[in-house]
C-alpha cells in the first residue's frame, strides 16, 4: 500500500517520509547493510540474509500492491536516511495485524525519524482497519521500548537468551503489540 508523502522538520532538520519506489532499490540494498554494521539492535550482522537490488524491487512491488503491507523511506538531503515495514498476510486468522521493524541509518539519528515512521505506520493501520500492530525489541534498546509504549504498546513476551551479540553475552528480545478496538 502507499501513503502520502509527508514533510517533517526537526531541529532545522528536513526528510520526507513517503512510500518506497523502486528506484530506491539500489539504495535501500546498500543502507540496509551499512544499518546492520552500525548497531546491534537489528536481528542481523552487517552483510548477513543480503537482499539485492532486486530483491528490493520484487519487495517494493508487492508491498505497494498490498492492503496488508506497507513499505517506507525517509529522504533527506536527496538521500535515504532509512526506513520501515509493517508486514501483514490475507490469512483469516492473522488477517488482523502486521510486524513493524524499522532501520535509520546512525547519522541520522536524534532527528525522529523513528518516531515519525511509527506514527506514519500508526496512522496507516488504523485507517485500514488493521487491529493489531507487532514488533520485536533489543532488551537493551531503552530509547526504542519507551517510544514505543508512548505509543500504545504493550510487552507481551519475552524471548529468553534470544539473540547472542559482540560481547559474547546472550541477551533477550521483548515483544510488544498495540491493539486497537
């Protein structure tokens, strides 16, 4: 599905939030591995589960061409600061909810980006009558947990000893859903 775009400025900072096109493909194959370097709060090393250009063209397609699905960018300065994904399926019994997972790039950040692709996704999933929106959590992520209970969600488990990082210390993943009636 696609949105329509918005302008944000923060700090006398400037992006636009939009749908992802697949021109960005290129782009987005290349930010995604850079993200995964920068921080371990994404689920994969730098250059691990690698989607290229097209990879990211057949995603971009199906995800415009989807009620369930929702694919985001944030442009600044004629660049791709970062980006987010709500994923649902037409499956009756989940039919209901979608995953958000959402990556800036670390030069970006301090800007709300982040935030501003949550509330976008928000805002999509309710005017399309999606009741439920899911997400999973580094325990370590503080920033990102109180984002998100700010906005409605709420810890619904939690994945012991789930991911191993650079420290050589297992940590736990939270998972979180908001609910609408």
């Amino acid at each position: 599905m696609r949105i329509v775009p918005r302008e944000f400025n923060i700090n006398n900072f400037s992006y636009m939030i939009r749908s992802a096109e697949e021109k960005d493909a290129k782009c987005l194959s290349e930010i995604r591995v850079q993200i995964d370097g920068e921080t371990e709060n994404m689920d994969r090393e730098k250059g691990e589960a690698y989607i290229d250009e097209s990879g990211f063209k057949q995603m971009i397609k199906e995800d415009s061409e989807s009620d369930r699905k929702l694919f985001l960018v944030a442009e600044a300065n004629d660049r791709i600061a970062g980006f987010s994904r709500c994923e649902g399926n037409k499956l009756k019994r989940s039919a209901h909810k979608v995953e958000f997972g959402v990556c800036v790039l670390k030069e970006f950040w301090g800007h709300g980006i982040g935030k501003n692709f949550l509330k976008e996704s928000i805002q999509w999933a309710d005017s399309n009558h999606i009741k439920k929106i899911t997400l999973n959590v580094l325990e370590t992520n503080e920033k990102a947990k109180n984002l998100y209970e700010k906005h409605g969600f709420e810890v619904e488990g939690v994945l012991r000893n789930d991911k191993l990082l650079s420290d050589g210390n297992y940590y736990n993943t939270i998972i979180m859903g908001r609910f609408k009636d």
